[in-house]
C-alpha cells in the first residue's frame, strides 16, 4: 500500500465506484460502503473492503468505525436527503475530512454549512473537461482547483517539442509549472529543466487559468 491514509466512499453509483476504484489502484486503502446490496456484490473485488450499510443510520456508522478513516466521500448522487443527513452524520461524530458530492449550487451551499470539508460538482465539472476538450483537440483532462487555478493533461504542441522545459519558458510566458511527464508508461516527476519534451509526451500542468487557455491555443 502506498501509505497508512484510509479512504471511505459511500455510495456506489457511477461517481463513487470511480472515485473508490481510483483511491485503491493508487494503492489505498478503500473501504466502500452503499445500501444496495446487488452494488456492494457487484464491487466486492475493486477495492479493500465493501460494507452493505444504511449511512443516515448514526449506529450503523459507529459499527464501521467510520471516524478513524482519514478520508470519507458521500458520494450518494440520487437521494440528496440520505447525502445531507449522511454528511451531517459524519460531521457530528468527528470525521477529520468529508468530500460531499452536489447535485447542485443550492445543494452545495447546503453541505458546506452543515460541515463537508470540500463540495464537488462531478455533473459540471464533467461539462468543463468536456468543454475544453471541444475547444483544444490536444486536453486530454481539466480540472478546475479554484476560479484562477487550474491542473490540465495535454498532449505536447508541435510548438513545444524538441524544446528543453526551461527553454520553454512556460512560468514566465503562462504562469503555469509542468510537475509531470507521462511518456509511453514511464511517469517522469518532477521532470528537470533540461529535461527535452519529445513528440506524443503527455504533459500535467498546473497554473493560471489564463495562462492554461492561451496554452490550448498552442498548434
């Protein structure tokens, strides 16, 4: 295992199985957890452990020990009732991080007041990436971390091949840092500055929002 941290997701749909089978093959610990017990049979064998449990139950969350994880997900799309008392519930018996999943701003708003430590919108954050991947043929992933921050995967511009990345001079031209290379299966991090970006490399980027906009205009 990658290290001690212990992650919990609650709620097996679409978003929560990629979420939770994301954690564990970065070598986490996942405990899963959902209602439905055709999901949890389902899921038995992608990740550490699945758990058939009703999570707006406070001594059902007891019984999983659920406040000794590092991390908990509530990741329940279709019921916002259960995803709200779910998260207050967790909230109340002292769990360290909760990441909640929002239908939308309203429902957002919501569970930032009873206590999620971090709300996400994977319905409009999908719209974004899909958006830039539209806009640039080359983006191959975009996630918005704040109104003026933001972390892109692009295939390498012509522009940019054959240059070293200090010749590129990226920071100054774009405010952006490239923290990783993905060449062939090879993961380069962090990539030096001599380090020459070659044709079909896979660069990360993370920088000013701005600064990433004017990079998809790159040929």
């Amino acid at each position: 295992m990658k290290s001690n941290k212990q992650f919990a997701v609650i709620g097996l749909g679409r978003f929560g199985t990629s979420v939770a089978s994301a954690l564990y093959n970065l070598g986490y610990e996942v405990l899963a957890i959902d209602a439905d017990e055709e999901r949890i049979q389902k899921f038995s064998e992608e990740v550490t452990h699945v758990v058939q449990a009703d999570t707006t139950d406070e001594n059902s969350l007891k019984a999983l020990g659920i406040r000794n994880f590092d991390v908990v997900v509530v990741a329940i799309g279709e019921d916002i009732q259960a995803n709200v008392l779910t998260t207050l519930l967790l909230k109340d018996l002292g769990v360290k991080y909760i990441v909640a999943k929002a239908r939308n701003e309203l429902h957002g708003k919501m569970l930032a007041k009873i206590g999620a430590d971090r709300v996400v919108y994977p319905e409009r954050d999908m719209g974004q990436r899909v958006a830039h991947n539209l806009v640039s043929t080359n983006v191959l992933e975009y996630i918005e971390l704040s109104p003026v921050l933001s972390i892109v995967e692009i295939t390498a511009p012509k522009a940019l091949v054959g240059k070293s990345l200090a010749e590129t001079n990226l920071r100054a031209k774009y405010e952006v840092n490239v923290v990783a290379i993905k060449r062939d299966e090879e993961l380069i991090v962090p990539p030096l500055p001599d380090e020459k970006i070659k044709p079909g490399d896979i660069l990360i980027f993370v920088g000013h929002t701005k600064g990433i906009q004017k990079l998809e205009e790159l040929e």
